[in-house]
C-alpha cells in the first residue's frame, strides 16, 4: 500500500528554508533538490509554488515574518538603549543562524508585494517605536533607521564574507560600534 501524507505550502517552504541556509543562499538551491527533500516529483512543487520565483517569494515572507517575530520576542518589555541593544544583538545572530535566507530580508518591496509590504510596515512600525523611546519620530526617526540598519548590514556582511582578518573580538567591535550608534541617536535626540 502506498504512503499518504499531506504537503502543504508550509511544509515546501520550511523544508526549503532549511536547505537554503544550508547552501548559505537562495540561489544555491535548485527545485530538484526540494523535491528530493520532500521525496516527491518536482511538479508536484507546482500546487504549492509558483517555480523558483514563487518560492523565493514565499520565502522572503516567511522570512520577514520569522525575523520580526525573533525581534518582537527579544525587545518584549524593553525600550530605548536596551531595546536597541537587543535588536542589534538579534539582528546579528538571525544573520549567524539563517545565512542563506538573511539576504532576501534586505530589499524593499515591490509596488505589487502587498503582503511583503504590510510585514516591513509593521517591522517598520516596531523600530519607530525604540527610536520614539529616545524622542526621535518622524522624518528624523526614517533617516536613523537608515543609518543604523546600514552600519548592521555593513558589520554583517563583513563578518559574514571574512572581512574582520584582525585577532580582535568581534563580539566587542559589535558591541562598541552599537554603543557608538545609539550614543549618536541619544545626542540626535537631545538637539
């Protein structure tokens, strides 16, 4: 007797997420390999993913809502320095534990990708809080989450790639480069 079991488009994109970060990116992994990881014929995919394009898709919301998730659960009861601290520290390590799906949180969406879109409005929404915690909103707040959102890719993408060759602890340049930021958004605040 043949074995039944129920895939479901959350199981295709979780099995995928897995592979990805075991590849160390998206485009590493083919709809083959999935398959052969899900022991099924790659157009059975096709009920659940619209090809490579439509699992990269369903995988940068997946995405985009784990790290918010991850974010949410680490500032909980937290606000200003400490909440930025822990965001910093959370952003790091999601980059650590996730380097294949890491990447495809760090376009912004397209006119058309209203799901996408809603998830960076709410992550949006969560970072504009810890900065409204200092006294910086608006306008001035966009302009900081640039910058800080900038100086963590930057420090991640370095690490990530072999860029810190010196015997320094890398743990304490992030942690210093952090302090430097925010001492910069409390002295942004106070003007």
């Amino acid at each position: 007797m043949a074995k039944t079991r129920k895939l479901t488009r959350q199981v295709v994109v979780e099995t995928a997420a897995r592979l990805v970060d075991q590849a160390g990116s998206f485009e590493a992994i083919s709809l083959a390999q999935l398959a052969a990881a899900l022991d099924i014929r790659v157009p059975s995919l096709y009920n659940h993913v619209d090809g490579l394009k439509g699992l990269k898709y369903a995988l940068t919301i997946y995405w985009a809502n784990e790290f918010h998730r991850y974010v949410n659960e680490t500032i909980q009861g937290k606000s200003g320095r400490e909440a930025l601290i822990a965001f910093a520290k959370t952003y790091r390590q999601s980059a650590k534990d996730h380097p294949g799906l890491y990447p495809l949180m760090l376009r912004a969406p397209e006119e058309h990708e209203e799901e996408l879109a809603a998830i960076h409005t709410q992550f949006l929404n969560t970072v504009m809080l810890m900065l409204g915690s200092f006294g910086i909103n608006g306008d001035q707040a966009l302009h900081a989450i640039r910058g800080f959102r900038s100086l963590l890719h930057g420090f991640v993408s370095l690490d990530q790639v072999g860029g810190f060759g010196m015997p320094l602890d890398l743990d304490h340049s992030y942690e210093l480069l952090t302090n430097m930021m925010i001492d910069g958004l409390e002295q942004l605040a106070r003007n």
